[in-house]
C-alpha cells in the first residue's frame, strides 16, 4: 500500500512539473522579448504558475493522505500576499520544503529560496526554478577564497543579485539558516548549543535582510516538529510520515540599523538568532512530547 501511495505520489509531481515546464517555456521565450514595466508584469505573472504548481501538491499530499498535518498559526490575520516576507525555518529533510509551500500557501506570497547550482540539472524542475527566479548559488569553500580572495564575495554579491529581481513583486524569501539539514552525526559533530538544531548562520539572512532592505514586512518563523521521525522524502510519499506538527508565528525585524560596522551588525544578529534558535529549541521539546 505504501509503495502505490509513493508511485502516484510520483506520477502526480510528474504531471505537475511537466505541465509547469512546458507553460514556463512559453513564457520564457516572451520574456526575451519584452523590457520596462512589461517585462515586470510578466514576471509577476508567471508567479502565478508557481502559485498553480503548489496548489497542485497540495491537493496531491491531501488526497493520498500523505500524512496528518497541525498547523498552528499565530497572529495568522497580521500576514498578508501582498508584502515581502522573510522565511526561517529549522530543516531536516527535503519534505520540509514541499509542506512549507503548502502550508503557507495563499498567507503569504509565494516561496522563492536559493539552492545548489548543480541542482538546475534535475529535469524539469532546475530549469522550471530557474526561469521562476529561484536563484541558484556556487558554493565557495574556504580554500578557494586562499586561492583567489576576488571570491571572498561572490555568495554576497550572488544574494543581492536574487534580491533585485525579489523586489519586483511580493515574494517571500525562505532561508534554512541553519545552512544544512539536520542530522545526529553533525549535531554531535558542531557540538550545538541546542537539543534539536544545529547552530544558526548569520551571513547568509544578514544578506538578504541588507539586499531586501526597505522591503521586508516581518520574518514568518516556522518551526516543523515530525513526531514519529523525520522522513526520508521518498518515505513521505509514501504516507510513512504519520503525523507533522507546524508552528508560524510573525517576528519583528532585527534592529540592526545603530550598528557601527559590519562585524557590529553581525554580532547584534548573531545575538538576535540565538534568542529565537533558543526558543525554537524549547518549542520543539514541547511539540515533540505532545
């Protein structure tokens, strides 16, 4: 029963992405041939695709039962689809995203996030991202910043790049600020301060807070809670994942504006994400024991 719930699971994502390509494409094309304030219609048109594809999943996840979701919003009437959203969530498995797009949906605008460049090669889905504005990014060890120090920039430069084109139109921003999914071996590895997460990384939200400025309403904190185990995504569409428990709620922006400098401001951030990781952290003892 499993396997056939995971195999149309599949063939419904299969039909959705396909579908989404093949109109992207189309549009793709007429984006090459438009400029000016037709071409930023255009683009907040084809948000719409990306508003069709969501709906798609989640009528696929409601109708194959994939799993029991509680959703707890708080503050739920302050959020609006027509304003700029800054998205964290803790992350531990790619389900995360799937049920974020889901359960955000028609809250807030639609979830645009960077991902791996070497993930546009996934047919269908890495170019349909692409032409979406989904902004793709080069990981830049530190040993190649030794080797040549002009790439000390290129994830920030990258960040700010996405940021021009977010400001188009009102798009939510998700960031796993975390940097990675979650797993016991580099919990136990980072020796995190926290029970359930790992350390959060400042560089990459100071970014987009800095690239989106004079942009973003709020920042929307999810926090996902998996009850009986974190999933594999092949395991959630199969159904394995029984039960999920969802947490929103809307935070202030950092202030970070009276900082003197960037090693300033980075701290005061730094000092802010500890306060929420640390709440998210007893959150998540309580919704596991629930």
């Amino acid at each position: 029963m499993h396997f056939l719930k995971g195999v149309l699971a599949c063939i419904a994502l299969l039909i959705a992405t396909v579908s989404v390509f093949v109109v992207l494409a189309w549009w793709a094309f007429r984006l090459n041939f438009t400029s000016g304030v037709a071409r930023s219609k255009l683009k907040q048109k084809m948000d719409k695709i990306l508003i069709w594809w969501t709906s798609s999943n989640r009528r696929m996840i409601r109708t194959l039962r994939l799993t029991q979701v509680t959703v707890q919003w708080h503050d739920q009437t302050m959020v609006s689809p027509n304003k700029w959203y800054l998205v964290i969530c803790n992350h531990q498995t790619w389900a995360d995203i799937l049920l974020l797009q889901t359960f955000l949906l028609d809250e807030i605008p639609p979830l645009k996030f960077f991902t791996k460049s070497q993930l546009i090669w996934i047919p269908f889905i890495g170019v349909a991202m692409y032409v979406l504005g989904f902004p793709y990014v080069k990981r830049i060890s530190r040993d190649q910043i030794r080797a040549n120090s002009e790439l000390r920039h290129v994830d920030r430069d990258n960040v700010f790049k996405a940021c021009e084109g977010f400001k188009n139109h009102p798009t939510s921003v998700l960031n796993f600020v975390e940097g990675t999914r979650f797993t016991k071996e580099k919990h136990h590895r980072q020796n995190s301060d926290y029970g359930h997460l790992l350390r959060p990384k400042p560089g990459g939200m100071d970014y987009v807070l800095q690239g989106m400025e004079g942009h973003l309403s709020a920042i929307v904190d999810v926090t996902l809670v998996y009850p009986t185990g974190v999933p594999t995504f092949w395991e959630f569409l199969q159904g394995k994942c029984r039960e999920v428990r969802i947490d929103i709620r809307q935070l202030p922006l950092p202030e970070l504006a009276e900082a003197k400098d960037d090693v300033q401001r980075k701290t005061k951030l730094a000092q802010w994400m500890r306060g929420v990781w640390l709440e998210k952290d007893q959150l998540i003892d309580r919704l596991s024991s629930t």
